[in-house]
C-alpha cells in the first residue's frame, strides 16, 4: 500500500482537529441558560419560555435556582428525540390533580 507525499502532510492536519473536536466534547457545558437553551434547540427565548410552561417538566428539563432557570441538557436531548404524538405531560398532570381534587 503507498501513501503518497502529499496524504502524509494531511495527518498532521487531521490529528489537530481530532484533538479539537476531544476538546469540545469534553468542556461542553450540561446546564443551559435559557439563551443557551435557546441557541442549542434552535427556537426564540419566547418559544423556549411557552415550551417551559406547557411540555417540559421542572425538576426534569429545568430546575429554578436562585432567581434563574438553568435547563438539563441531557434531558433536552431526550425529549427532542422522543416523540410524543400529542402528549402533553402538563396537562396530563393537570387532569390528574384535578380529579384528586
């Protein structure tokens, strides 16, 4: 098998951004402001708040502290992966209480 020249000079190359990407994998931050939470999802701070108070579940997506919302990003990723057809766990919880009530 010949390598040539040229191919050789791309390792180096490569090897540098192989220790980027390990870089970025290993500082990457798991609590979310809601900018963040924002940016990472791809929706407006408006819709991320409306999805906050009828689809994600404090104390699961998000936690409340000291004045601010800090969202789980491993559970971000769950509940965008997982596809609820028409599920609504707020209301759900809601009707619950409701007939506890």
């Amino acid at each position: 098998m010949d390598i040539s020249f040229e191919n050789l000079k791309k390792i180096d190359t490569i090897l540098e951004k192989i220790e980027t990407l390990e870089n970025k994998i290993s500082s990457e931050k798991r609590w979310l402001n809601t900018k963040e939470a924002s940016y990472y999802l791809g929706y407006s701070k408006d819709h991320i708040h409306k999805l906050k108070d009828s689809h994600l579940i404090e104390g699961k997506h998000y936690f409340k502290k000291a004045g601010r919302i800090l969202f789980d990003k491993l559970e971000l990723d769950n509940w965008v992966t997982t596809s609820f057809i028409n599920i609504n766990s707020k209301k759900i919880a809601e009707n619950i209480l409701k007939d506890l009530i």
